[in-house]
C-alpha cells in the first residue's frame, strides 16, 4: 500500500498520450488543458471505456488494470470498478423515475429493492431534490437533472468520482446551486474534475494537474498553480500576464533584453540573478503610454510594443501586442487615440508584479 486512494500510469500510443496520477483518499484534482489535450482520455481509462497500451492502476487498493507488462493483462470492466462519473449531461434512463434512476447503482451493486430506494432518498435529500423523486426525467429542468444525475453518481458510494465540466451544459443562473451542491459533496471524497472554469478549480479542488498534448505540464495546490502559472495556458485561464526571462537585480530581462522592473523587497525566499524566473501580473495593473519617438523605450522598464488588437470589455478596453496586453480605460484609450498599428510603451506595476523560478 503506497497510501494513495489512486495510483495511476498509462501510455497511449495512438494517442501520444502519457500520464501519470496519484490521489491521496478524499483528494480532488482538478484537471485543466486546452482542446486536445487528454483530459477526456483520462477519464476513459479511469473509467475502463479505453484500454492503454501499458499502464497500471490500483484505486483503494484494488487493482484496476495491469496491461502491457510481462505478466499476464488484467482488466476490470467499467461496472467493478467503484468509480462513477457524472458528464456535461445527465444521461439520465429516460423511463424510469427519478427515484429508480439513483437507485439503479445500489440495485446492481447488490443491495435489496427497498435498501435501494432508502439510498437513493437520501441521496436525493442531500441535493435537494426529494421533491423530485416521482418524476420522470423529461419533466425536470437542466439543473434539477444535473442534480439528480449528481445523487446517482453518488449512490453506489464510490471510490472514485470522475466529473466531465459538470457544469459546462447549465444556465449561468444554474450552475451556482449545483458548484455549492458539489463543494459540499466533495469534501472527503476522492474526485477526478475536467474542467475549463477557474472558478470550479478554486472552488472545488485541492490540487490542479495542466494537460497539453498528452503529458502534465504543470501541478500543484490550487493557487500555487493559477497564481504562479508556467504556461501560457494557464496564466491566461487564470487572467494573468506571463512574462519569462532571467533574474536581474531589479525584476528580470526578457529574452530580447528589455529589463522590466519587479519589486521583491517582500520576497521571503530571494532568487539569485541569472536564474530563470516567471513573471505574472493582471493587465489592469499595465499602464499603456504614448511612445516618445526615440529608439529606446520612455520609461525604464517599459516594453515598446505595436498594438495588435483592441477588444472592449465594459469600462476597460484590453489593448494586446505580441508581448504583453494592458487593459486600459476607456477614457484614456479615446483620449490618446490609439489604434492597431500603433507603437506604444507598456509598463508594468513593479508592487504588483510577482516573480518566481521557472
Ligand atoms: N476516439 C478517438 N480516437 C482517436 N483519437 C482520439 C479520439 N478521441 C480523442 N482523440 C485524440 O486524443 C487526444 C486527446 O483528446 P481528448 O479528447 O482526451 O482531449 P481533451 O483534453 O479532453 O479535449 P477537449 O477539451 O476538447 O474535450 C487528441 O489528440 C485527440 O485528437
């Protein structure tokens, strides 16, 4: 025993797909990752829907599958696994009530008709949705299928729950009731989350695994990610700026030589100059200005940069180049009379700038 509630390694040729997992028992991870990036393949061999080409995996002590090694293949079926995943939609048995669809996993599992039933009730209660439990699935709304399909995931007690962007299929006005619903149901229990939401990571999960093109490109504590991210990717999931380059005595010198100025004098755990570092901001705090017609930037620390884009958000407009994007005022923006094309000096807040190795 390792300690770990899921063990889990596996190679996808096909694929050029490789990854490996572990979950303390009662953890949730978070899992992250541009279009593609195998998050849903994940997933699939979790659940037993795919076989890789090598891997093993063992959940709660159980071996889930051992395939590619010199022993002989082994490989438990989807329904003896002890894991249930709840989809983007609530796949419901369009037949059967509300009831017998949260009783089917105790049912199948072995339990008496009535025991079945005394499951699925409570489970019902615990989202709210006893009052729901005569109807069938054509009569409920989005979020009170989602809910149901929430308390059936649960009802066999499994050892492992997989969500697939639970709430991507729901109502902005929805989606709230079920993410509490989940945080509450989460605590203590061992769960895989694919999601595109920032707000579901930082609501729902402990830790955080970034996916690209098959492999972990970044891990941790959930804020240590998204506010310290190494991607492009996920400090743009995390609304950040993400400059790269090497420490210097004032901030760091990106690779074009431009130093930008960084204020650490509260970093508790100094880095050396000529060490790799990240830089990650917010736009908002980059101030755009007018570029004053020399062939160096006006400002110490700014990056003289074309506008390649202007894009209205409310009262700021986003102002992107190739390096770097600000947000800016609107008023500021007519006033200046920027446009695309324009060769402009952006300047980051050095207070609000953080720095960290790469
Ligand atoms: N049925 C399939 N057969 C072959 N290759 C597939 C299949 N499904 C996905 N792939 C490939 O496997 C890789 C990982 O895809 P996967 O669906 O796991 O990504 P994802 O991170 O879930 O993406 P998304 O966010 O778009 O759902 C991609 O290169 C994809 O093209």
């Amino acid at each position: 025993m390792t300690g770990a509630a899921l063990a889990f390694r596996a190679t996808l040729r096909e694929r050029d797909w490789e990854l490996a997992v572990d979950l303390a028992a009662g953890e949730t991870v978070a899992v992250l990752g541009p279009n593609g990036a195998g998050k849903s393949t994940l997933l699939a061999v979790l659940a037993g829907l795919l076989r890789p080409d090598t891997g093993h995996a063992t959940l709660a002590g159980r071996e889930l599958f051992a395939v590619g090694g010199s022993a002989r293949d082994q490989w438990l079926p989807p329904h003896r696994r002890g894991i249930s995943l709840l989809a983007q939609e609530a796949l419901l048995f369009p037949h059967r009530s509300v009831l017998d669809n949260v009783a089917y996993g105790p049912l199948v599992a072995g339990a008496s008709r009535g025991e079945a039933r005394d499951i699925a009730r409570r489970r019902l209660a615990e989202v709210e949705a006893s009052e729901l439990e005569g109807r069938r699935p054509a009569e409920l709304s989005g979020g009170q299928a989602q809910r149901v399909a929430l308390a059936r995931a649960l009802a066999p007690d499994p050892a492992l729950l997989l969500l697939d962007e639970p709430m991507a299929a729901l109502d902005a006005t929805v989606a709230p009731h079920l993410r509490r619903m989940l945080r509450d149901q989460l605590r203590g229990r061992t769960t895989v989350l694919v999601t595109h939401e920032v707000l579901d990571a930082y609501t729902l999960a402990d830790r955080v695994i970034v996916l690209d093109a098959g492999r972990i490109v970044e891990q941790g504590p959930t804020a240590e990610v998204l506010e310290r991210p190494r991607t492009a990717f996920t400090a743009d999931l995390a609304g950040l700026e993400l400059l790269t380059g090497v420490r210097t005595a004032r901030g760091l010198r990106l690779p074009d030589g431009t130093e930008v100025e960084v204020d650490s004098s509260a970093e508790a755990d100094p880095i050396p100059a000529g060490v790799a570092v990240a830089c990650a901001f917010r736009p908002s705090r980059v101030e755009v200005r007018e570029a004053d017609g020399s062939g160096v930037p006006s400002a110490s620390g700014a990056l003289r940069a074309t506008i390649t884009d202007l894009e209205p958000r409310g009262d700021v407009v986003r102002v992107r180049s190739a390096v770097i994007t600000a947000d800016v005022a609107v008023q500021q923006l007519a006033a200046a009379g920027w446009s695309t094309g324009d060769v402009v000096d952006f300047v980051v807040d050095p207070r609000a700038a953080v720095l960290y190795p790469r």
